[in-house]
C-alpha cells in the first residue's frame, strides 16, 4: 500500500514534521470554497475526493493537522499526483503518521544489502499472495522504475517460480514468501540467503517488509483502496516531466 512508497524523496528528515503527539490540534487555516469549484484532491477542497477509493470516509484536507497536509502536497508536487493510499489512510491520522514513518524505514534506508528495486520487488510478490489490488499495482510500477525492466514485475505477479529471476532474487522472495505465508522459518532460510549473498540483517529487512504488507494488504482489503489510474503506466510510458519530480509510491 504505501506504498509506497514516502518514498524515495522522503528521507528521515523530511519525517520530522509527523513526529507530533497524537490528538495534535494544529489544522491549516483555508478560506472556504466557492460553490460548485472544481473538485481535486490536489488543491484546497471543500468535499471529499469524487473516486470511490474508500469504504471509509476521506477527510477533506482542511480539515487535516498541517503535517500531514504539508506531507501531502509534497508528494504530490513531487510525482505528479497524491497516491491514494495517502487519502485513505487520512481517515485515522495518528495511524497515518505511524504507517508512513515505519514504511520510510523499510523502504528508503540506504543501508544494507537490499537495493530499492529488491525492496519493489519483495512487496509484489508477497501483495500478490495477499491478493492485494493496490499494492500488486503501485509496487510494480515503483519497481519498473527502479529497476528499469519493464516486464519482471508482471512475471512475478503471474508466478514468481517462471519469472526470469537472477539466483539472488529468487532466494529474496523465496524467503520473503516463506514469511508471508507464515511458514516455520528455520536455520535453511537462512543459509539459503547467506549462499545467495544476504546477511542476517538483510534477513530481517525481507521479512519486515514481507510483514509490513501483510498488514498493509489487509488494510487495503478492508477499505477496498484503489489504485490510481497513473501507477498503471508508470515506469512503461516516457516521463511527463510537467507534473512532478519525483516518483511516488504505494504504500
């Protein structure tokens, strides 16, 4: 779902702002609008988004705390359009600032041995096991455009086992599945991931991210969050350098 990514623009320092206490009453002061304007999520707002995206109510924006809408409209000004994922989640806000702070730690940390495009590649695989609609969607796009292979996604999403993987990535989403389905992980997982390259903590990075969007998956079922139009064509079609940036993700 994230998502996906906060993503790669989104550094720990760019978190700061979401580290309020719960319950925090700082809203943006925004005049109301005119009736009968144009209704986009990516301007001020008077109603709530036009798409059915959510069982849930979306809040309109002026009615936000500031850090988030301030998060908001950088990513959107970033990637050229506001990830639904951000707009659903907007719902629960102490949740919101905890799910995107969790995702930027597994999926923009320059350490370890997991580059951003095994990280894409690892949400795929698991969110297609978890059926997930809006995860499959975003996190392919995310991954063509890390990884620039158009087509490995898609293969994964149809069976990970024919898709032309190197050795390494099949040890990363044989593990990672293995969390996924909630499989008895043993000393084997490890040593097969040791032989393919992985350490101990790029271990624990898979499976994170596995668990993360297990739980993620599980949101976006409940809520039945849809996917932006955009994420189908990203990383396929030339860049429309005019709307953005940078690349937004999922979550």
């Amino acid at each position: 779902m994230a998502c996906g990514g906060v993503w790669k623009f989104l550094r720990a320092s760019n978190l700061t702002s979401l580290r309020y206490v719960a319950g925090n009453t700082l809203r943006l002061r925004m005049a109301p609008c005119a009736a009968g304007a144009a209704i986009t999520w990516g301007r001020f707002l008077c109603d709530s988004p036009p798409e059915n995206i959510s069982r849930y109510p979306v809040p309109n924006k002026k009615d936000l705390p500031f850090d988030m809408v301030e998060l908001m409209e950088e990513v959107e000004s970033k990637g050229g359009f506001l990830p639904n994922v951000f707009k659903v989640l907007a719902h629960r806000p102490a949740e919101f600032r905890a799910f995107f702070s969790y995702y930027n730690e597994l999926m923009n940390k320059e350490t370890g041995g997991l580059t951003k495009a095994d990280r894409e590649l690892i949400v795929v695989a698991t969110s297609i096991h978890n059926r997930c609609l809006y995860c499959v969607v975003s996190h392919s796009a995310l991954h063509r455009v890390y990884s620039k292979k158009l087509t490995l996604a898609d293969q994964v999403i149809v069976n990970y086992e024919k898709a032309e993987l190197t050795p390494r990535e099949r040890a990363m989403l044989d593990f990672a599945l293995a969390v996924c389905r909630s499989d008895t992980i043993t000393d084997q997982h490890f040593l097969s991931l040791e032989e393919a390259g992985f350490h101990r903590e790029d271990a624990w990075d898979i499976a994170a991210i596995a668990a993360f969007f297990a739980m993620s998956n599980r949101l976006a079922h409940l809520t039945d969050l849809r996917p932006n139009k955009e994420f189908y064509n990203m990383g396929r079609l030339p860049r429309d350098n005019t709307k953005g940036k940078g690349h937004v993700g999922g979550g």
